[in-house]
C-alpha cells in the first residue's frame, strides 16, 4: 500500500476520534471527499427527494466529479490534520 493509502486510512481512523462533532458542512466535505478518494465518481441514483442527508451526501460528492482520487485523498488528510489539529 503506497503511503498516501496508508496517510489516508490513518486519516479516516483518526476522524472517528476527533473531540468535537464537525459541523454539517465540514461532514458533507469530508463525506465526498472520502467517498471520491475510495471509489472515484459518483455512481447509482441520486436518492429520493424526501431523504434530505442522502441527496445532501449525493449532491456533495457529485460536485467533485472528475477529481483525481489521490487529490481527493491528499485534500482529506489535510482536512481531517486540520479538524484534528
């Protein structure tokens, strides 16, 4: 596993362990930047439009289509380094 693989599953270890609860906004960040990272574009439909944090995750991550994985991965280290710091 190279060491971005490693820095990035330490990362999403560590965000389980953070002190304080991100806000909506950071959690919908970290959550597409997490899920571009693992499995690149976003796929499958967009959820029902009465799940509101489904469509909101959808939405998040949709908007980083096209984003190279090793950047995503790269921008949640930092992310998580900065939350946790």
């Amino acid at each position: 596993m190279s060491d971005l693989n490693t820095e990035f599953e330490a990362a999403k270890a560590r965000v389980k362990q953070l002190d304080e609860r991100p806000d909506n906004d950071t959690l919908l960040k970290l959550y597409a930047l997490y899920k571009q990272g693992s499995e690149g574009d976003v796929h499958g439909e967009k959820p029902g439009f009465f799940d509101f944090v489904g469509t909101a995750k959808y939405e998040a991550w949709s908007k980083l289509s096209g984003m190279d994985r090793d950047e995503a991965k790269r921008q949640y280290i930092a992310l998580v380094d900065k939350l946790s710091g």
